[in-house]
C-alpha cells in the first residue's frame, strides 16, 4: 500500500478497516484482527491494516520496532491459532514521522477464517464473534470463488455418506471453541458448511473433498486414493518377503491413529550401555519423526487425478515414504525442506489437521523429525524429490 493510503487509514478513527496498537502486550487482540480482516464481512475486498506503535488516537508512542517485533507479528499466520492461515505483509514503515509495523491483512479467499476456534468479524469499529447469520454469508460469499481442490463439492456424495456422530463427537469440539459449541442452536448442515465440510448450508447440500477425507463412512469409495499401504519386508529388497502387509483407511480422525499404532508395533528398542552407569532404551527409529514425516505425506500429497495412496515401505535398514505429488507453489526441488518453505496443495486438509492435533505449528514437520533422528542417533532425514512424487528415506540408528 502507498503512504498516503497508510498515512489516510492511520489518522481514521471511523475506519472500520484499522486497529491500532502501542505494543505486542496483548497478543491474542492482534491475532483477532487479523482473522476478523481476513474474514472482510463488509466485503471492502480491500486489505484491513493493523499499525503497532501508536494509541487508540492514531499518536505515535515512541517505541522501537525491533526485528523480533516484527518476527513475532509474521509468525502469527502459521503459529497455528488462525485457520485457515490468512494472507498478510508486515513491514516496518515510516509514517507522519514515527516508525511503525504494519501489519496489512488480505481479505480470505475461504472465509470464515478463525482465531482459536472462533469466527471473528469486524462491525464498524469494533471486533465481534460472528453470529450465525454473519457466518452464513462468509459460506455463501466462499461459493461464488475458484476453490481448491480439498473444497470442491464430491459428485454422487451425500449427507449420508459423511459420519455424523464423528463430527459431533470429535471434530466440532476440536475446531470449535468450547463455549460456542456449548451454546450452539445452529442446524447440522450450517455447522458442517461453517468448517468446509460441505459446501453449502442450503440445497443442494454436497459434501466436500475435505468432509469426506475427515468425516466419510468409506473415504476411499469417492477419493480412491485416500488410503496407506504399509507393507514391511524381511530384508532391504522389495523383493524380499513380506512380514506384514495391511491397507489403512478410514476417516483422517481414524486412520491417523491407526496408522502410527500400526508403526509403533514394529519399532524395536535396544539397550545402549554406552551411556555410563545408566542404560538407556533407544528405538531403531524415533516415534516422533515417523509421525511427522508420514503425516506430511498425508497433508501434502495430491488425491486429484491419481489412484496412488501413500506407501510405507518398511526394510530391514531403512523406512521409505512415498507421497503422490511433487513440489507445489513456492516450494521446488531445489528448496525443497529449507526452513521457512512452506506451501499448501491442500490448505483446508491442513486445518484440519491442526483443529484434530496433528500439526502444531504449521511449517515444523520437518525440522522435528530431523531433530528427533539426530537426537536419537539415526542417520540426516532425506529426501527424493521429483515432480509427481516425493519420497523420503529415514535410515535405521546403528
């Protein structure tokens, strides 16, 4: 945005489109500004600015705007408490003669974005919790786009194919905060259109590629690919024998926990009495670094235009795990597992993901599993990466 604008909104105390702040004191005010910018319930389409440095009045405070300030203010996108994470810019900027960040936050392209389980929108001045009238038109204004694949409508798919009881049991009251749920009166069509699992609250209801990979009864009878193969084999071949071979699905809530169930059975531990006076039990591989590599598999991968699941190819010496798909968006070959490159194929899945427990942070998968594998001795996390696929190779500890 050019300085006029910037210097316009800063001194427009009826601006609904500016929140000002002297500090980072109160961190979680900040992160709903943002998501009630990103949400854009007056359907300005324009950006909503935060300025940090400045009083409820527009006046400059005087306080440095350091580069951890502006670290802290960007890490709020992916930190994990907005989803879906919005697009946004903060910079340092000059304005009337006093440094500023500003923290300029784009309308979302799949409203309703929410800060810890709540929909927060703008209403003049003021920040609010969206009513469910108010949320019905973010749906509605989501329709009119291009979605990405994880929100398209599943063809032949309907309310009867998605597990209800699932929904209301597990994923209502991880996505959505407790004392909403508690008072929530809404219909079941709205609350599932309100967290994308179908892709309207009024007919034709059709669920989404997103509803049926978390909440369907038979994920694979509309999304063939939506499975693991986990096979493990007697030597470091695959021609080798098979000891254990078993197809994995189900909705995300379900197969995760099998899956790394299925995993931790075939971890064995060795005692290390190199240690001292005390013995320590280390596993051929760490839990922690399988769970997050084969849940990046899952997050990542392509389901659009292909049969493949995600293999777990388990060998003597190493664990191989193929995820459909090559890079995407900002994210190449060259880049590929660099800290701070990230990009999302399936943004949706991922806030799904982070609502049921399964990504903390967004954009740390990689560095905890190269963590947790030199912690424990095994050889450096590695990676195959080629345009309709990614593998990675994590190698037994010695």
């Amino acid at each position: 945005m050019e300085e006029a604008e910037l210097e316009a909104l800063l001194e427009d105390l009826e601006s609904d489109r500016v929140e000002r702040k002297a500090s980072l004191a109160d961190r979680e005010r900040i992160r709903e500004a943002i998501c009630a910018f990103a949400n854009d319930l007056p359907g300005h389409g324009q950006p909503g600015v935060i300025f940090v440095g400045v009083d409820d009045r527009g006046n400059c405070v005087g306080r440095p705007i350091t580069d951890d300030l502006l670290r802290s203010l960007a890490d709020m996108r992916s930190d994990g408490n907005l989803v879906p994470f919005p697009t946004m810019v903060v910079e340092k900027r000059r304005l009337k003669g006093c440094e500023l960040a500003v923290v300029m936050v784009y309308p979302s392209q799949d409203p309703p974005v929410r800060c810890r389980g709540r929909v927060w929108v703008r209403i003049g001045s003021r920040r609010a919790v969206a009513s469910a009238e108010e949320e019905r038109r973010l749906i509605e204004r989501r329709r009119s786009r291009q979605q990405p694949f994880d929100l398209q409508p599943v063809g032949g798919a309907t309310m009867d194919d998605l597990d209800l009881d699932l929904f209301r049991r597990v994923y209502l009251p991880a996505a959505v905060d407790p004392e909403i749920v508690t008072r929530n009166d809404r219909e079941i069509e709205e609350q599932l259109a309100s967290l994308r699992m179908v892709s309207s609250c009024r007919p034709p209801i059709v669920p989404t590629v997103l509803g049926v990979l978390v909440l369907g009864k038979d994920p694979t009878g509309f999304i063939p690919a939506a499975y693991v193969q986990f096979v493990r084999f007697d030597g470091t071949e695959l021609t080798d024998a098979v000891l254990d071979a078993e197809k994995i699905s189900g909705p995300l809530p379900e197969l995760i926990p099998k899956l790394e169930a299925k995993i931790e059975s075939h971890l064995r531990k060795a005692r290390d009495v190199t240690s001292g006076p005390r013995e320590l039990v280390m596993p051929d591989y760490p839990l922690v670094a399988l769970q997050q590599v084969v849940r990046n598999a899952l997050l990542h991968r392509n389901y659009e235009g292909t049969n493949a699941p995600v293999r777990i190819n388990w060998f003597a010496d190493r664990i191989e795990i193929h995820s459909p798909g090559g890079p995407y968006g900002q994210v190449s070959r060259e880049n590929f597992g660099q800290p701070g490159v990230t990009d999302y194929r399936n943004p949706h899945l991922a806030e799904a993901m982070r609502n049921l427990g399964y990504v903390q942070k967004f954009g740390v998968g990689i560095p905890l599993a190269r963590k947790a594998l030199q912690e424990n001795g095994n050889p450096p996390l590695d990676f195959a990466v080629e345009d309709n696929y990614v593998m990675a190779v994590i190698r037994r500890r010695p």
